[in-house]
C-alpha cells in the first residue's frame, strides 16, 4: 500500500497541485489527504475513482501500485516494477523543480574581426 500511497503524492507533485487544493476538489480534508500520502490511511476505492477522475488517468492505472501478482518465483510483479515507476516519478518531480538558468548568449565577433584573427592579417 505504501506505493500507492507514493504514486498518489507523486502524481499531486507531477501535476504542481498543493494539499490544500488537491483536498478541495477530491472533498477530503487536507489532513486526510497528507495522511494519505505518508501511508497513514489507505485511501478507499471510492477516493481512487475521484483520484483517477481528477488526473484523467485510468483507475487501473492507480491500482497497479496495489497488486499482489506474483511471476513464476513468487515475487510479486508490482514490488518488482512499481519502485522503478516511483524512481522515475521523483526523477522527474525533482527535475521539474530545479530552476532554470538561463544561458547567455555567446559573444560573437564580427565577421572581418573573425578572419583577422585566423588568418592574422
């Protein structure tokens, strides 16, 4: 549960969304929400459909982070693949973060200085 509970947060990040607004439009709490999101509450299955609605993504999509398939070897396949899901998202959640710093443009020399200094004439 506590990697839906990440995908949740993750996606509110993706989307530049705060506690406080995301709470408004799902009609829960902003303390609920945060309980949410730190795996303190399980969100129900009524919340997810609000959830998939709000983000116009597939339910199905939020309850990949919630399945307990498991391959030939008894590993379930969303503990394999959902952490390198969850990596990504905050891979991606930390780029959109960093500012952006303008580069300067480069200095240009005119065209006669440029074949001056090559050719030193």
């Amino acid at each position: 549960m506590r990697q839906l509970c990440e995908a949740l947060r993750l996606l509110r990040v993706f989307h530049d969304m705060s506690q406080t607004n995301l709470a408004d439009k799902l009609q829960i709490s902003k303390s609920f929400l945060s309980e949410i999101e730190s795996g303190k509450k399980e969100p129900t299955l009524n919340l997810l459909n609000r959830y998939a609605a709000e983000f116009q993504i597939p339910l199905s999509s939020l309850l990949f982070f919630t399945e307990q398939v498991s391959d030939r070897r008894g590993v379930s396949v969303s503990d394999r693949v959902a952490p390198k899901v969850l990596r990504l998202l905050n891979w991606i959640a930390a780029k959109e973060a960093e500012p952006v710093i303008p580069k300067k443009p480069a200095h240009r020399q005119s065209g006669v200085g440029r074949k001056k200094d090559r050719f030193g004439t």
